[in-house]
C-alpha cells in the first residue's frame, strides 16, 4: 500500500502559520518546494518561535521524576504487545504523568527483552498520573509479542512537538529541527526549515564562505563556526559544540551577531 507522504508546495507555503492543526498535516511531514528547499511541519512550545533562529526538540518538561529528563525510558511492560495487535501497557515510573495524547507522532522503543532494538510510532496514548499504568496505541501492529514484566519501554516526544530554541551552552536537550522562515506565534504550528538556502542568526564569529557552521555555544538561535581546538602538549583534537555535525555551509557572509545565508544540511 502507498500513501501521499511529502507536499510539493509552491513559494509562500512556507510561510503558513496555524492556531489549530490542520488534519491533513501530521507533525513531521515534509514539504518540499520548487527549488528543492526542505520543510518539516512542527509546533511552537509556549513560547513564540523566531524567524532565523535555530530550534530543537524540547525535553518532555510536562513529565517529572523520570530517568531522562528528555524522554520516559526504560519503562516496564505490563501487558498487551501481542504480534498482530496495536496496544500495549506500561508503568510510568516515578512522580511521572502523561496527559492524553502527549505522545501522538511519538516513538515507542523497546530499551531491553523480548523486542529490543525495535520501534514504532505512537498513534495515541491514555492519561496515566505517576506509577500507574499507560495504555499506548501504535500505528500498524506489533511484529513481536511482547514479554511482560521483562521487557522495557521508552517512549519520546515527536521531535517536530513543543520545539524550543538552542541554548547559549554546549547542552542539546533534543535534536536539532531547523529555522522556521517567519515568526511562529506561541504553541502554534508551522513549517520548519531543513535543507537549501537559509537565512540564519550568526554569533559573534564572523562566518567564512563555504566553511561548516554549527550550533552556537554562545548564543541562543544562532550558528557559529566549526571549529577545531586542539589543547597544548595534548593529543587529539576537540569540536566545541552540542553536536559534531554541522547545521550547513556558509553561503554570503555575514557580521557577526548578523543574519548570514546558509545552505542548510539538516534533512
């Protein structure tokens, strides 16, 4: 079976804002346009996005008391999984709680036991308050029956919900989504920039033309050089930074606390 899973949309579309989720757009879907640029739909968290910042996938702030700040994991099964069927049950650990649906778009992993190293995206899920028990409904069917009690669970946001912007520091709380081209009003939805020819907020390093940038560790949104240090009378080299990999190439150069042209490499 096949289904449409990438708009082809046309100069502007990009520039559409939402108060309310269209139904024919899921988070995540990807929307090229004529020229090839790159597009993800997402949603703002509670607060406002910024035209030519870089953002990412915010922490589950909402969920407290769990191992990972960003994600539940290792969550122990407690019935349901059964190969063929769509749901299963977890307990939530901790001081942790779920409202319904939080984790729609989301993934479902599998930490340890009889289905490790397999995923599936969330299709819905129940309230659930802390140590209690989560029923989760997958899209498609469990390939698996899974083991209860012996089988772990993580469960992840979808990585296009509640985005946030970068921080001035080396810590990532999720990966990186991209620069949305127009203001993005708070816990609105709209499209978020991947690949092509960007406009970006540079720090206070003047960028050189077709060098890698990266996130900025200095300033909030912005992107900076890719830089290698290497320490004295050591070996080895270190990249300063929430990620090794770069966000693009620089394209026109820029002053630095300016807006620069970048070929974003993201998707």
């Amino acid at each position: 079976m096949s289904f449409p899973n990438i708009i082809y949309g046309d100069y502007g579309d990009e520039r559409n804002t939402y108060s309310t989720k269209p139904e024919s757009i899921e988070l995540e879907r990807l929307m090229i346009l004529p020229d090839g640029k790159k597009f993800r739909f997402g949603k703002a968290s509670a607060t406002a996005m910024v035209a030519g910042n870089l953002y990412q996938q915010n922490t589950l702030g909402v969920v407290a008391g769990t191992a990972d700040a960003d994600m539940l994991n290792a969550l122990a099964t407690v019935s349901g999984g059964v190969a063929g069927s769509s749901t299963i049950v977890v307990t939530l650990a901790g001081t942790a709680a779920l409202s319904k649906n939080l984790l729609v778009g989301g993934t479902l992993f599998f930490v340890s036991g009889s289905a490790q190293g397999q995923s599936y995206k969330i299709k819905s899920n129940t309230v659930a308050g802390s140590v209690s028990a989560c029923t989760i409904t997958i899209e498609g069917t469990f390939k698996t029956t899974i083991a209860a009690a012996t089988t772990l669970v993580g469960l992840r946001q979808n990585r296009y919900d509640n985005l946030t912007i970068t921080t001035a520091n080396t810590a990532g709380v999720g990966a990186l989504a991209g620069v949305p081209p127009v203001p993005i009003p708070a816990s609105n939805w709209g499209w978020i920039q991947r690949s092509g020819l960007c406009n970006v907020l540079v720090d206070a390093t003047t960028p050189v033309i077709s060098q890698p940038v990266i996130a900025s560790t200095t300033v909030a949104g912005a992107i900076g050089k890719h830089e290698v240090v290497v320490a004295a009378g050591t070996t080895g080299v270190t990249y300063p930074g929430k990620s090794l990999r770069p966000v693009g190439h620089v394209v026109n150069i820029a002053a630095s606390a300016s807006y620069a042209l970048i070929d974003l490499m993201l998707e």
